[in-house]
C-alpha cells in the first residue's frame, strides 16, 4: 500500500476497463477466444504496457458496442 504494508491480493478480483483496443474491435470477428487473447496482449505491448503487466493479466473480455434494436430492448 502506499504506506509500504505488503498487501494481500489472494481471493481478490481487479477489474480494469479501457478504450484502447476500440480500433481494433472489427478485427476480432470471426476470431476464436485463444486468438483474441494473443492479439490483445500482443497490442497492449505494442502500444506501450510493460510485458510485465500484460503478463499478470488473466483474461480479457471484449464488450462490443450494442445496437439501437439492443438498446430498445434494454429500455
């Protein structure tokens, strides 16, 4: 913590949101699950996150934008 105390993470679940693969949401159609996963992480590298923090990162799940007959639905 930011008093220097080690924390425990056990049991614990961060979840973190971005926009920074929005460009690139066209091209993971079509893909499987496994593909998506390389890609993401290998874009996250190339975009400038530290290998060492992609590589903590368990799982990513992509949430596409919903479309108007969606949205209706929801309302």
């Amino acid at each position: 913590d930011g008093q220097g105390r080690t924390v425990d993470f056990k049991n614990t679940l961060i979840v973190m949101t971005s926009n920074v693969g929005n460009l690139w949401l066209h091209e993971y159609d079509g893909m499987d699950e496994d593909e998506i996963q390389r890609t993401v992480r290998q874009r996250l590298r190339e975009e400038g996150f530290r290998p060492e923090f992609v590589n903590r990162i368990d799982e990513v799940i992509i949430f596409h934008q919903i479309s108007r007959e969606q949205m209706k639905n929801i309302v």
